[in-house]
C-alpha cells in the first residue's frame, strides 16, 4: 500500500484536491442569497368569520428564500432572470433558520392582527353591527443585537422608561424604543422583567412589530392561517381586502384578486421583499387583479405580466378600487 501510495501520490493529491474543490462548491456556502418565485395562499383557508362565508377569491403570494447559497447553486442560478440574488447581509448572517422561522411567524401573527383591526374597523362604518375591541400591548422584539443574551425574539415591550404600551399609538411607541439609554419592560411567557439597553457602535437596530390583543369583535373569527408553515407580515393588504369582502359578503364569482404589502395600524401600505419574483408568482398562476404598493411600481416597469396591477398607498385606496371592481361585475 506503501510503495502504491508513493508511486502514485501526485495524482492522488490532484484526486483529493479536485474532491475537496467539488465539495467547497456543492457544499459550502457563499455570502449571496436567493429569492425565487413561489406561490399562492388562498385567503378562506386562512380567515372565517362567523356566519360569513369567506369569499374564494383572496390570494396572498409567498416567494422562496435561500440563505446562503453555494457556490454550485450561485453558478446555476446567475443567469436565471426569475431569481434575485444579492449579498447576504449582515443581520442575515447572524440569524439561525431557527430563529428565521420564529421571526416569519411572529411577523405574520402581527399582520393578522393588524388586518383584523383595519378590515372590521373599514367594514363598520358600512355596516354599523360590525365591531372590533382591541388594545395595543406593546412591541414584540423580531431582531436585536446579539452580544444581549437577556433578550428573545418574541419577547413583548409593553413598557418603555416606565411609559406604558397603551398610553400612545404604536408608531410613537415605537420611536421611543429607538432612544438610548433606554429600559425596557419585558413580558416573556406572562413574566415580566426590566432590560437597560445602551447602544454600542457595532450594535444592529432592533426590529419591533407591534403586538395587539383583540378584545372581542362582531361577529366573532377564527384564524386556522396561524397553524401554516408560510411566515412574514407581506400579506397584511390582501389579508384585509379579504376579511373586509367576508364580512359585507362582497364576493367576485371566479375573479382571481392577489397583491403583497404589509398593513400599518394607520392603514398605509408598506413595502416588501421579492417584489419582481412575486409578480412571476401571480403570472404562473392565473391572476386577474394584483395589488401592490405604490412606491414598488417603478421596482417592476420592466416585467410583462397579464393581469391589472393596483398600486396603493392606503387601505382606502384599495378598497376604494376593490368596490369599483365589485359593481362593475354586479
């Protein structure tokens, strides 16, 4: 074995070199990431509203995301126009699957919220039966720096240098929490503790999304959407547009309605990530309308697509084009 390895040794270093080389390519990740086109998440499998028959026609679009890459996978998908890749960024690199996963989840549990509060609230002033209670607990913590072992993603900020959540709406809220120094009161699993944040130089910003109970609404809803493996807070726009249909039972009869943006408490729309690979999604799957927000219009000039785009600022102006759509088919 001996006198094989040593009448052969070159060409089996050049074996085990080109060995190692492949695996580097197909195993070991690069700094790029990838978003890619996915698919659709029909809004009656994720709403009912009691005695109100969840229209069929809602669709919410989710896109794909890989982080990171290989250098294999980056080779093959260069070239590719339907995928966006970009540079992984710092907050990226940082962050586990596991936590990726926990942060789309508490994301989107925030947008229901949200798209609950905005729809019953635009829905009463047609119907006057229609009611939402809620309050506004504070800010659940999505991303923070990572030298603080104190803190989770999840943890709730319902105190803030000892103001309390309920004494301001959630964007002034939110502005505070950005001070430093500052103290946070923190409730974890109904336990309540006091965090003291002094920002360093190096220190990511933290990421918040604002957390609500809903008290009691008329009529009453279940959220069997909450169970789905799909995360993230870009379907906050349709996810309204589609509770707000059921509860004035508004239904289109075969008109496929699909968009992306998040919902604010205030009702604007908000931007989102993979606007281009969305707009792919939807052409793959038959839509007749898509809503999007209006500062990602120029984002997509360039993309063919066979359906209407509606871009918004507001929820008002998506219901506003989501009524005028209504009558014309009526």
């Amino acid at each position: 074995m001996l006198k094989f390895i040593k009448e052969h040794l070159k060409l089996i270093v050049m074996i085990a070199f080109a060995y190692v080389y492949a695996l580097m390519v197909l195993v070991v990740p690069t700094g790029y990431s990838v978003i890619a086109p996915g698919g659709l998440t029909p809004m009656d499998e994720t709403f009912v509203i009691d005695n109100h028959p969840a229209s069929d026609d809602f669709y919410t679009i989710y896109v794909y995301a890989y982080d990171p890459i290989t250098a294999f996978q980056y080779f093959m998908l260069h070239d590719d126009e339907t995928m966006y890749i970009y540079k992984t960024t710092v907050r990226e690199q940082v962050t586990t699957i596991s936590e990726s996963v926990a942060q789309g989840q508490l994301q989107k549990t925030s947008s229901y919220e949200l798209a609950l509060i905005n729809a019953y609230e635009q829905a009463s002033l047609t119907d006057p039966s229609i009611s939402i209670n809620y309050t506004f607990d504070g800010l659940y913590i999505n991303d923070y720096p990572r030298r603080i072992d104190d803190l989770q993603i999840g943890d709730v900020i319902t105190e803030i240098n000892g103001v309390a959540a309920n004494t301001m709406d959630d964007q002034m809220f939110i502005t505070l929490a950005y001070t430093s120094p500052v103290t946070f009161t923190i409730n974890r699993d109904d336990e309540t503790f006091t965090y003291e944040y002094i920002k360093e130089d190096e220190d990511l910003l933290f990421w918040f999304y604002p957390s609500f109970t809903i008290i009691d609404a008329s009529p009453s809803y279940e959220i069997p959407g909450l169970d789905n493996a799909v995360g993230g807070p870009s379907g906050g726009l349709l996810q309204t547009l589609s509770i707000y249909a059921s509860l004035l039972n508004i239904n289109f009869e075969n008109f496929k309605i699909a968009g992306t943006g998040t919902i604010n408490s205030d009702g604007t729309i908000g931007r989102i990530g993979g606007i281009r690979q969305k707009i792919m999604t939807a052409n793959y799957f038959d839509i007749d309308l898509f809503f999007i927000p209006e500062s990602h219009i120029d984002d997509i000039n360039d993309l063919s697509y066979d359906f209407e785009i509606i871009p918004v600022k507001t929820i008002n102006d998506a219901l506003d084009a989501l009524l005028e759509y209504a009558n014309e088919r009526t």
